[in-house]
C-alpha cells in the first residue's frame, strides 16, 4: 500500500516536500517511483529509487531542482522539489514495481496535487 501526501499550492521558485509511505513485508523488493499528470496531458515519469537508495534515476525536465531519498526505517520515499516552475504543476502519484528486469509499476498510491503559482 502506498500513501502519497505534502502536496499543496506554492509560488514559483518555492519548495515542496513530497512524501509516500509504504506499507507490506516485501517493500524491500521493490523500487519507488514518482509520475505526475498535468491537466491535459499525459502522466510522466519524474523520479525513482530503489530501496537501498544507492540507485536512482530523475527525469531530464526536474533534474537538478527534484531530489529523490528514501528513510529506510520509516518506509518513506521522499520527493523534495525546489525552485518550483507553473509547469511542475501536476497531480503527483508513487507507484511501485518489483525489482526485476521488465518489471512494470502495478502498485500505485493516490495522488497528491502540487499547484505552482506564478
């Protein structure tokens, strides 16, 4: 089970902090991602990380202003995202796939919306 949340309204420029907190025995086994859906479009892939943390991967549009990290021992995969722009407005979903080659996200969390002002 995954539980997205911290999303909200911010200014352009601004940072936001989102969360996903997963449950089950075998998190573990499994890698972590965000994807977004703006109005209209389709939803994108925005970053993952797997559960060790010593592997990720960051989509072109968010790279160096998104962060993804995971804390191990609260289950959490956070989405830190900074120097917010109105075009990272999105609802924002965590999804989850097993670790293994051509694997798919099959478990995904409600979304979270982040609305940027400018």
């Amino acid at each position: 089970q995954l539980q997205a949340s911290g999303g909200g309204l911010v200014q352009a420029g601004g940072s936001l902090r989102l969360s996903c907190a997963a449950s089950g025995r075998t998190v573990s086994r499994y890698i972590l991602g965000w994807f977004r859906q703006a109005p209209g479009k389709e939803r994108s892939f925005v970053a993952s990380i797997n559960w060790s943390g010593d592997s990720t991967a960051t989509a072109a549009s968010v790279r160096g202003r998104f962060t993804i990290s995971r804390d191990r021992g609260q289950n959490t995969v956070y989405l830190q995202m900074n120097s917010l722009k109105s075009e990272d407005t999105a609802v924002y979903y965590c999804a989850a796939k097993p670790s293994l080659a051509g694997s798919s996200y099959d478990y995904w969390g409600q979304g979270t919306l982040v609305t940027v002002s400018s």
